[in-house]
C-alpha cells in the first residue's frame, strides 16, 4: 500500500477491538498533563509557564505567548506536541534576557490561562518530560463489560505496541504525502513543516517494523541481535546473546526491545532483529533515502509501550467510561486507545 494514499491499519496485537465508543466527544473529554523531567532553576534568561489549554494546539500557544511577550517565536521552547481537540497542561519556556516577567493577564480567556511561572536558565528542548498523564472518557461505550476490563488488565499487565499515532501522519496521511513529494524535489521553505514531514516519513518506518513484528508476535520479545533500549534512555546495547541476566532484565522492564528511527548509518541492530527489520522497510527506498538527505542519523524508540497506573470506573450507568493512566513522553494515548475500542464514523 503507498504511504501517500492512506494511512495502513497497522496490526494490534490481542486482536480486533472488542468494544466501539466515542471520543473527544468535547475537549474536556481528553485531558493531558505534563510531568517535567526535571526542577526549575527558579533563576535565569528564560521564563517557564505552565499553561493549561483548551481547543488550541501547541504551535498555536508558542505563537500567541511570543506574540504577547515580544519576542521571535523561535525564542519559544516546549517539550512537545499536544492535542487540539483536547485540555492540556503543558510547559512552555520564553527566552527573555535582561527583560521582566511579562502580565499575562490580558492574553488569558477561556481557552488559555498561566498556572505557574518560574525563571530558568535553558530553553526547553524537546522530550524533556518524565512523563504525560492521561485522563480519557470513552462516551457511549457498546461491548461486553467484563470483555473489556478483561482487555484492560491485560494492557495494564503486558503494555500495547508503541506505534506513532496517526495524528503524527496528517489528515488521510497528508504529511506523508508532502514528505513524499519533498524527497521528489519540492522545495518546504518552512522549517516547521519541513520538520513535521521528516517526522512523519520517520514514524511511518518505525511503524512498518513494529506491525511485522505484532503480525509474527514478537513485538514484546527479544530476538538475536536485539538493539535493546534502556528504561527511561535512549540509550542502548546489542543483545549478542540472550542468556540469563537480559532475560531478567526484560522481565523487569529495565530493557525493551527497540525498532529504527531511520537515518544516515548502518542498522546497529544485528542477527534475526536486523533481517526483520531490514525485510520490513525493503519496499520503502523513498522515505529512507529521503530521510538520508535531510541529515538524520539512526535513532531507536522502544517497540513495547507501558501503560502505567491504569484505572477505569464506569458512570452514566455503565454507557460511559474514565480512563487513567501514565505514558512515557513521546508515547500516544491512541496506541493505548486502538487495542481496546474502535470509533464510529462520522
């Protein structure tokens, strides 16, 4: 199938859903809040707001901050994309060397307001999150009640395959289109949608690999020549040899099998993880090479997802349901979402 026409149903990995419901049936519906990785210096150039919002997407925000602030907009840090449709708790940082505490009290409404501020003295870099705390509720749930906190409490035992969500690819994939017909010679002046269209032809090959890997059930097992992933790093090792001790270590989380974000250099995966992955994006030379040219070098991402602290309580007498729990930053709640429910059109 080509990438530029629709996105793949990627496959799950207990099987078909077993229950349909609606989502963000209001924005308040989808709640997100960022854990930072770190503590505020509480000193320095730039500025640290945590800003809860509500219908706006991230690059919308950073806009709107730099607008009120007076500052270029590339002077905005955040650690990452958050939802629209959605009410997000997110950080924000606002290089202001030599320059006083803006009054945010003329840009807050509705939509946006300033929890917290606090000085700091780097801008925020991509990713610096420990974690995202989800708070999702599932309207009109149609399923048999106990099949389905059957399927929770095996997610919450086992994790789910940590694909890229499908709002990573655009609308009906457009950003794999135009990332397609960037690699083609089309000149993208704009380096934030230059930016996303990497990002978008990047995911699509990490997908690739790991549905291969659900299809033949060994998304969440090691194989020879594993890259296997630290918890919490992205640093990682080869597993030349499965013995003993990376068995342990897998089964207590703190290794997890990893799949390429592809770049300039040779696979750093080895043996039968390096043939799977090698056979899975075989037909993809256009976003590989593409991906080559722009200058990005191998990366991994860890192929099993952990669902943390997850919980769930039915109200409106069983037709609704709440879900909680904790995802890794740069993770998706749709990944978690599509091995329970499927959505009906429209």
């Amino acid at each position: 199938m080509s990438p530029a026409s629709t996105l793949p149903d990627w496959s799950r990995a207990f099987g078909p859903s077993i229950a349909s419901a609606h989502i963000r049936s209001c924005a308040e519906d989808f709640r997100v809040d960022e854990e930072l990785s770190f503590a505020p210096d509480g000193e320095g150039e730039h500025l640290l707001l945590q800003v809860r919002k509500r219908n706006r997407n991230t690059d919308q925000v950073a806009r709107q901050l730099a607008r009120h602030a007076g500052v270029r907009a590339r002077d905005v840090g955040y650690c990452g994309l958050k939802d629209r449709v959605a009410v997000t708790t997110q950080w924000f940082s606002l290089w202001l060397p030599g320059m006083p505490d803006p009054d945010w009290s003329s840009l807050e409404d509705e939509e946006v307001q300033i929890l917290a501020q606090v000085r700091h003295r780097k801008k925020l870099p991509r990713g610096a999150l420990r974690a995202n705390h989800f708070t999702l509720v599932l309207r009109e749930v149609q399923g048999e009640r106990e099949a389905l906190e059957r399927r929770l409490q095996t997610i919450s035992e086992q994790g789910v395959p940590n694909y890229f969500g499908e709002q990573r690819f655009g609308r009906n994939g457009s950003n794999l289109q135009a990332a397609q017909a960037m690699f083609a010679g089309r000149r993208v002046k704009d380096r934030h949608l230059r930016g996303l269209y990497l990002s978008a032809a990047r995911s699509f090959l990490f997908n690739e690999v790991l549905a291969v890997r659900v299809r033949e059930s060994n998304w969440n097992q090691v194989l020879p020549g594993e890259a296997l992933m630290l918890a919490g790093s992205r640093s990682f090792f080869v597993a030349d040899e499965i013995d003993d001790d990376i068995k342990r270590r897998f089964a207590e989380g703190d290794v997890q099998p990893s799949g390429p974000l592809w770049g300039r250099g040779s696979l750093p995966s080895q043996a039968d993880a390096a043939i799977l992955e090698q056979r899975a994006l075989d037909s993809h030379g256009v976003f590989r090479e593409g991906l080559e040219s722009a200058g990005l070098r191998q990366e991994r991402r860890a192929l099993r997802l952990p669902v943390n602290a997850l919980q769930w309580r039915w109200h409106a007498e069983g037709k609704d349901m709440q879900l909680r729990f904790t995802l890794p930053a740069g993770c998706y709640a749709t990944a978690v979402l599509r091995e329970l429910i499927s959505t009906p059109a429209g």
